[in-house]
C-alpha cells in the first residue's frame, strides 16, 4: 500500500505532481485563458462583490491559506484577513454580510475549523470550502468549494495536501482577478501555462534528492533551525519549520527575513543551520542582504534557489537548486526540498515518520 517506499510521507512526496495535475485537471484552459471551478461557479458574484476574505485554517493549511492571501490579494486585488480557526472563534469575529470565508481543510473534520466555518455562517458571510476528504464535514457544512483532489493522504505530516491547496487557491485567484478585471485574458494565460507546467517542475526536483540528501545527513543533529523567506516564501519557511518540528522533534522556527534583526538574529552562530528560501526573483536583493547577515555571524547556511541564482549560490554554504518559476507559483516547487528535507532527518533519527509522537491525523477535539 506505501507502492515501495518506506513510508506514506514520502510516497506522498513523491505523489505531488500527479496530485496537482489531478487538481488542475479539467479546470485549467491554457488555450483560451480560463477557469472552470464547478463547485463555486454559483457563488461567483459574491465572490466578485467581497469586500474583504477571511481565510481560516490550522497548521499546514493555514499556512497555504497565507500562500493564498499573498495570491487573492496580489491578483483580485481583494483584503484578504488569515486567520488561526482557534483564534477567529473566540475572539468575537468582525464578519458578516458581504464578507467571505475559505476554511481549508485536508481532513475536513478539523473542529476548530469546522467551528470558525459555523461562526461565519450564522453571521451571515458567505462559507465555501478548500477540502481534500469529499463528503467531509466541513465540505458538507460550507455553501460551496472547491476540492483539492489530492488523494487519501495518511502521513501525518501534510504533503500533498499543502501543494494542492496552493494550487486551488491559485485557480480562484486567477479565476477572480480575471472575472473582476484585476487581470487581463493575456495575463490570465500566461499565468495559466505556466501553471501547467509545475507537475513537471516538482517532478524535477524529485528526479535527484542526492544533495538534500546530503544537507539531511550533515544536519540530523542539529538542536535548532532557522526558516527565513520574503513574500510569497514566508509561508514556505513556516511550513518547512513545521515540518521539521513535527517529524524531526528538532525546535525549529520559520521567520519572515527581515524580522531576523528583531530578535532572532541573536540565536546565530556557528552551530545554527539557517534554511533560506530564495525563490522569488522581486525580493532577492533583500534575501542576498539577509544572507549576508547570518554569514556575518557564521550561521550555516541551507539555501533553496534557481540555477540562474548565482549570487545566492555563491554565498550559500549549501544550495538545492529547484526550477525557476513565477514568484507567484514558487511555494509549489520551494516546499519540495523543505519535506524531504524534514523526512530524510527524521529517519535518520529514527522518528516514527508517518505517525509522530502526540499527533493524530485530524485533531477533532478543541
Ligand atoms: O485536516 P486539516 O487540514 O484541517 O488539518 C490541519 C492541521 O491539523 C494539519 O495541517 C497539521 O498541522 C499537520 N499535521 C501538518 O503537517
């Protein structure tokens, strides 16, 4: 059933870009520039009339819904609020009429989510969902959505579910901007092909693991790690963080990175591996800057960049080279080396990788 690997995660891994050729399939239209979402088609004009987003989600899923928020905002020029599902529900919740709710959920069943999703609803926002377990639910409780057609995903630690979400929220927010006008059909296309052909990019960075694999051995002790990106990469670094955290047991913390200087910046020094994502072109100037700071202070550098690079390459210690994409598609090709690079130091350490201690799959209780 793990189809030869040695575990669920990384047949999960290793399933991403069939997962999202599956989600794209039948919606994408590279020919004529559209988008076909049949779950939400009904629902458009709310959509195209919301005066702000409110995106709620847990864990891996709310770190796709900020992927989704750099996305909705940068495309369908729309606020969009991320909000922990946990916190939107006790904190008495600005939302109503007019306004619009993602809840992202792989399992479906997630109960603070599930409990967001109701306290929107009763107030009057229109509810859609981004759920991977059909009839789930949350899928069942939302007044429309769009699933992510991932697959059964059985490692705890979420993969494919992640890469799809992005990719579903990618769709609507070119869906939107097109249908609001926020794009045009010429940039909607472009977009679109490009697109298409990340499957093909993920399957690049799987066709050879031997560098991070590399990175993974030298790193397998390491007490703690730093995550740093900008923009559409911050998120990326919490993700990768988290990864870590809960397969590894290793501390680890992702940051934006110029918050660095704030606070975090005292934890370098020769010992502290700092994963640097480097995956979009309008922030790397600042990135370079950034990682200049941490080789200042002798931090080990792990950097995630294109071939084309070079600059970061030559500062890096390490550098895993992914395909070079639009900034708007790079969390889908960047968190790549990030989950191997969890799972390849968790079985290292000999971590339970598909069931880690003190975590189930859907945390259904509050
Ligand atoms: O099923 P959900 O997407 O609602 O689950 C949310 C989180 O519990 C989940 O993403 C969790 O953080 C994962 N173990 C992360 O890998």
């Amino acid at each position: 059933e793990k189809g030869g690997y040695d575990h669920f995660m990384l047949k999960e891994i290793f399933e991403q870009p069939k997962a999202i050729s599956d989600c794209l399939r039948g919606r994408i239209n590279s020919e004529d520039g559209t988008i076909t979402l049949g779950g939400i088609e009904d629902v458009m004009d709310k959509l195209v009339n919301a005066k702000r987003v409110v995106i709620a989600a847990c864990g891996t899923s709310w770190h796709s819904g900020l992927v989704g928020e750099y996305l909705f905002e940068y495309l369908a020029k729309v606020p969009v609020e991320v909000e922990y599902a946990s916190e939107f529900r006790y904190k008495e919740p600005l939302i109503g009429e007019g306004d619009v709710m993602i809840a992202i959920s792989q399992s479906g069943e997630t109960a603070d989510t599930l409990a967001a999703l109701r306290e929107a609803k009763a107030r009057g926002a229109l509810v859609l969902g981004v759920v991977n377990v059909v009839g789930s639910t949350i899928a069942r409780e939302t007044d429309a959505g769009v699933y992510i057609h991932a697959g059964p995903e059985i490692g705890v630690a979420s993969t494919k579910a992640f890469t799809a979400q992005v990719t579903v929220l990618t769709m609507m927010a070119i869906k939107l901007g097109l249908e609001k006008g926020t794009i045009t059909k010429t940039r909607a296309t472009e977009l679109i092909t490009e697109l298409s052909r990340i499957p093909a990019k993920i399957e690049e960075v799987l066709e050879d693991t031997t560098e991070i694999q590399r990175i993974s051995n030298l790193f397998s002790y390491a007490p703690n790690f730093l995550y740093l990106g900008r923009s559409y990469s911050f998120p990326v670094a919490l993700e990768g963080a988290l990864k870590l955290k809960e397969i590894s047991y290793i501390h680890a913390e992702g940051y934006p990175a110029a918050e660095m200087k704030h606070g975090p910046i005292a934890l370098i020094d020769e010992m502290m591996p700092v994963v640097v994502i480097a995956a979009t072109h309008h922030t790397n100037d600042k990135m370079i800057s950034n990682i200049e700071e941490v080789r200042a202070r002798k931090g080990r550098i792990i950097a995630i960049s294109t071939s084309e690079n070079t600059e970061v390459a030559d500062l890096a210690e390490f550098t895993t080279i992914i395909p070079e994409t639009m900034d708007v598609f790079s969390p889908l090709v960047s968190v790549i080396p990030l989950q191997l690079l969890s799972y390849y130091i968790a079985v290292n350490r000999g971590c339970n990788v598909d069931q880690p201690r003190n975590l189930a799959k859907s945390v259904t209780v509050e």
